[in-house]
C-alpha cells in the first residue's frame, strides 16, 4: 500500500494553492487585462508557484507549536482582502460567459454599424472609418507590457548574463570597427535633428509615386522575376493573406486587435469589450483570427521576451495550399516586442551563416529557435504526409523565418519530400551572398519577402546607418549663406540648394570597415507595395512592384538604397497590420481581374490597371 505523504504546514499550503488558483482565474476587461494578464501569467503566477513550495518548506522546519495555523491566518488577511476587492470591482464572470457577452455585443455592434450604413447611403452621417491612432495605441501598450515584464523577470530566468554579454559584444564591435566615431559624429552634433529633417524634405521631393528615380523604381525588375506567371502571383498573394495573419497572431492579441482597428479588407471592425486573457482565451482568439480550430494550435508562447528563444506560434493548419500541398505545418515568429528583441536587433555586425555573411544576432536566433522546435515540427510533418512547412514573421521575425527557410533547404534538413516556404513580412537585411552559388540560390527561391511603403526597417543594417550618418555630415559642412538658413532649408521656408540635394540622393560608396558587409534580403526579388490612390469605398489602393534585393547587371538592389528618414512613417508603416491591409489590396485586385503589378518604365505604369 502505497503511503499518503502529508505536506508540511498544510493549512498555509491550502491557502497559497487558493490563492494561487485565484490569480489564474482572474479576468480583467478591456486594456487594464491587456496589461495584467501577461504580468499575471509571466509573474505573480510564477511567483505564487515558488511561494506555495517554500513558504510551507519553511513553516515545517520552525520548531515551534501553531506555526502553520498562525501562519495561514496571517496570510488569509491580504489574500482575502484582495479577493474582496477584485470581486467587488470586477464581477466574476466565467470564459463561456465571456464569449457569449462578446457574441452579444458583437452583433449588437454589427447592427448599429449596418444601420449606420443605411444612414449613410441616404446622404446623414459620415462612414464608418479605421482607427489608426487606437491601432497604434494597442501595437504599444503590448510592447511596454512586454517590456516591463523582460525586465521584472531578468532575476528569476537568467536572462540578466545573456544581456551583459551581449551588450558587452555589440559595444565592444562598435568600438574595434570604428563604427562609434562615425554615429556618434554625425548623431551628436548640435544640429543633428535640423539635418535630419534636410534630409527627409529631399528624399521625399524625388520619392513619390510615379517618379522614375523613386527609391522604388530604382531598384525594380522590368518584368516579372524568372519562374513567376500570373498564375503562380495569383497564387503567392492569396497565400500571402493568409499567412500574414500568422505574423500578426505572433504578437498576440494586441496586434490582432490593432489590425481589427485598422479595419483590413474583407474584415469588419471586431468590438471586443471582453479581452482574451488567459492562455486558453488566447489560444481561442488567434485560432479564430488565422482560421483554424483551436486544438490545431500546438505551440503559443507566453508573453514577455527572451534572448533565447524568440516568441512563436506552431499550427496545424489543413487548408489546401494555393499551390497544392494538402496543408501546412505554420511556424510564425514574433517580430521585436520586448526589449530582448531590440537587443537581438542590435547584434546587426555579421557572421558567417551559409557560406556567406548573416546579421549575427539574428542568425543567433534562428539557429536557437530552430533546435527548440524541429522536434516539434518534425513530429507534425510526419504525422501529415503531404503538408509543407511555412514560416512566416514580422520585422524581426521575418528575417528569422528568412535565414531559417534558406537554411533548412540549404542542408535539405527535411528531406525532398517537405517543402519548405517563407513568407516574410518587412524583413531586416539580413544576408549577403559573397559568391555565385547555385545551391544558395535555389534555397532562397521560395522566400517571398514584402515591404511597405516607407517603413524603414527593410533598410536598416550598419552599413545603411553608417551611410545615413555620412550624408548627416556631409549636409552639415556644406556652405550655407546664414547661421538660420539651414533650418529654414529644413522647415521648407527656404530653397535647397542643388549640391545639397546631390549630396542627399548620392549613393555613397564607405570604407569597408569589419562586421558591416551591405546586408540584404535573402530572397529573388522583394514585393514593393505603396499607395496609389482610394477606390470608390474609400479603401486604399496598393500597386506593387518587384524589386531586386541585390544588384545585379540590371540595377542596384534595395540593400544600395540609403534609410529614408520619413517621420514618422518610416515607423508607422511597420506595423503588420499595415502590411495585412496592403496585401488584401492587392489580392482584392486580382480577384477583380485587375493588375496591380507596376514596372518603372514609364510613370504611367504607376497607376492601376
């Protein structure tokens, strides 16, 4: 007979095992939970878990009477007081509950909205329209929550070293490169910011759409990239609409909120008053936004950040591909939401990776990422023969996905049997090719990579930095007629002169210094989207173009161009939700027989078909 080992102090063990379930059940609404739930799972779960093991360790060992009973009736005063307070404030309501309010309120909303509709038709009211500022508002409240929870938690995971180290490698490469004289040169001067603004005036004056010297058009193909027919595009975006949901969900909730704000094609606009909370409210939501049942969701990280492993999702998703697989197995990477993001971002020196150069610290991560989940992966692949694999990301989390994909098809990890696509969504430059290699390129050719607009990020390595501080200094030495001509110059008041402008539009040629090889996009060609005009609903309308990521002997790529200091769209224009919009676009246009394919031959290609 197997014997029943009693715990020690029972009576505080039984409060904290109370207490504990307490805080897991907590529910808070609207964006006061988009804040406590992560901290509450990342947090006071965790610590709630430790308490209740050492607390009543300790209580055992005391040599004296009544410990655990006084023990426990101490610790019921703020547990209970606590418990008051919140069902007072916070009616306790249980998840079926929440999602019948949200249904309810839901369809009241789709009622008033339809009646709004009908108002409008008739000539009163104005049209329902997106929320960019609410949008935006949720994209940051995740990444401070996120943030304050990497750094509240660096003592309990031991993250704290890994950041010491590579801060310690990332400065020390700033200082052996020279790299830090040239930024600081350029970024600490008294007249930084008014240079900055010179800058973003000229780039903008060229930089519109239909101009042949557009940043764009520049580095565009002239027709369609080898091995792509209309039908295999057609094929690319429609998939592409369902995977940049993937790159939106990876974030969690809020950015599945902020793209229902922005109000994306073929979607109504969600009124979600009750927030998805807990793990398993989470894992409901992003089902329901990426369209699977939510067991099909087989991985979903937790909130907060890691140096690590980067925050992901893994899905099993059975619809057909548009290019006939019988489904996929969805890897989608979190782009930076933490400050462990921003610290993988900046380890931008590179490495060796494929028999070429990488952005070290994401290379890093991919490598990381890739032993935690290839069991995983693996499993699901060889349970569903047939199915492909799909990587997709954001930002960060499409250069991962990127360096992944190339590298899985590189060494064939997987076998001929899986196919392996990526589909990255403003992915960083993160590879540089050094020699003709036809293995290397076949392992890129299913990467379909995607930039919008002017987000800056798709540009953004050490050696577009440090041409962007050149042309800083360059600006700030050239002859100007007065001390306040130069602002002027910058607010618009003033002509630019023509040498300016030169020196602003210049694609410089910089020293090669070591770790700064011109990074690019590890792909055939990028799709550039950028807004062209409103359709009769008032929905903005996208053109894309196909452009090189390297140059070749056609023209140079997009990792020549120089950042384009547009403020504040160079920001703005990141978020996924934006990109998600942008591809619906294009997508909506096909589906019309449309083409929004666009080539720089002529400015009237610019314009939609």
């Amino acid at each position: 007979m197997t014997e029943v080992i009693q715990p020690k102090a029972p009576h505080i063990s039984k409060v904290l095992k109370g207490a504990k379930e307490d805080i897991e059940n907590a529910e808070l609404p609207g964006i006061a939970g988009k804040v406590y739930h992560p901290v509450r799972d990342e947090i006071l779960v965790p610590f709630a878990e430790k308490a209740s093991h050492m607390l009543p360790a300790v209580a055992g060992a005391i040599p004296l009477p009544y410990v655990d009973e006084v023990g426990a009736m101490a610790l019921k005063i703020p547990v209970g007081a606590t418990k008051a307070a919140y069902s007072l404030l916070i009616p306790s309501v249980d998840m079926e509950s929440n999602y019948a309010i949200e249904k309810d309120l839901s369809e009241a909303y789709e009622f008033k909205l339809e009646e709004k509709k009908k108002t409008d038709k008739k000539g009163n009211g104005n049209k329902s329209s997106p929320k960019p500022t609410l949008a935006s508002l949720m994209g940051v409240v995740g990444f401070a929550t996120n943030s304050v929870i990497d750094v509240l938690t660096l003592p309990l995971n031991g993250k704290f070293g890994d950041w010491y180290d590579s801060s310690k490698k990332f400065f020390s490469y700033l200082m052996y490169s020279g790299v830090d004289r040239e930024l600081l040169g350029a970024f600490l001067d008294a007249h930084a910011f008014e240079n900055l603004l010179l800058i973003e005036r000229v780039q903008r004056e060229r930089n519109v759409v239909g101009d042949k010297n557009s940043r764009r058009a520049r580095t565009a193909m002239s027709s369609l990239p080898p091995n792509i027919d209309q039908p295999m595009l057609k094929s690319i975006i429609k998939d592409s609409c369902r995977y940049v949901k993937y790159a939106s969900a990876a974030y969690g909730v809020s950015m599945i909120a902020s793209a229902d704000l922005l109000q994306v094609y073929n979607k109504k606009v969600s009124f979600d008053i009750i927030s998805a909370a807990s793990k398993n409210a989470r894992t409901k939501k992003i089902a329901n936004f990426v369209g699977v049942a939510p067991e099909n969701i087989k991985a979903l990280e937790n909130t907060g950040g890691s140096m690590k492993v980067l925050g992901h999702i893994i899905a099993l998703d059975h619809r057909k591909t548009q290019l006939g697989a019988k489904g996929a197995v969805v890897l989608a990477i979190r782009g930076t939401f933490t400050l462990s993001g921003l610290k993988v971002d900046a380890k931008a020196y590179d490495a060796d990776f494929c028999e070429g150069k990488a952005h070290a610290g994401i290379a890093e991560r991919a490598d990381a990422l890739w032993k935690h989940v290839e069991e995983s992966i693996t499993a699901l692949l060889n349970e569903n023969p047939g199915y492909e694999l799909i990587i997709t990301g954001h930002s960060l989390g499409a250069g991962t996905a990127a360096l992944m994909a190339m590298k899985l098809k590189y060494y064939n990890t997987l076998g001929n049997d899986v196919k392996v696509r990526c589909f990255a969504f403003a992915p960083p430059p993160v590879y540089y090719q050094t020699h003709e290699n036809e293995k290397l390129t076949e392992a890129m050719k299913d990467t379909y990579p995607f930039i919008h607009e002017e987000d800056c990020v798709p540009f953004c390595s050490v050696d577009a930095i440090r041409k962007l501080s050149e042309t800083m200094t360059t600006v700030d030495q050239m002859p100007k007629d007065s001390v306040l001509f130069s602002p002027l110059m910058a607010l618009g008041l003033k002509p630019v002169s023509e040498d300016i402008k030169n020196a602003i539009y210049d694609d410089r040629e910089l020293p090669v210094v070591p770790g700064a090889t011109r990074l690019a996009i590890p792909a055939p060609f990028v799709m550039w989207l950028r807004h062209v005009s409103n359709d009769d609903k008032d929905r903005q309308m996208y053109n894309m173009m196909f452009c090189r990521p390297q140059a070749d002997s056609d023209g140079i790529g997009t990792n020549d161009l120089n950042i384009q200091v547009s403020i504040p769209d160079m920001i703005s224009h990141h978020m996924n939700p934006q990109y998600e919009r942008a591809i619906m676009s294009i997508a909506e246009q096909m589906i019309h027989k449309k083409d929004p394919v666009a080539y720089p031959a002529s400015t009237e290609t610019e314009e939609l078909n």
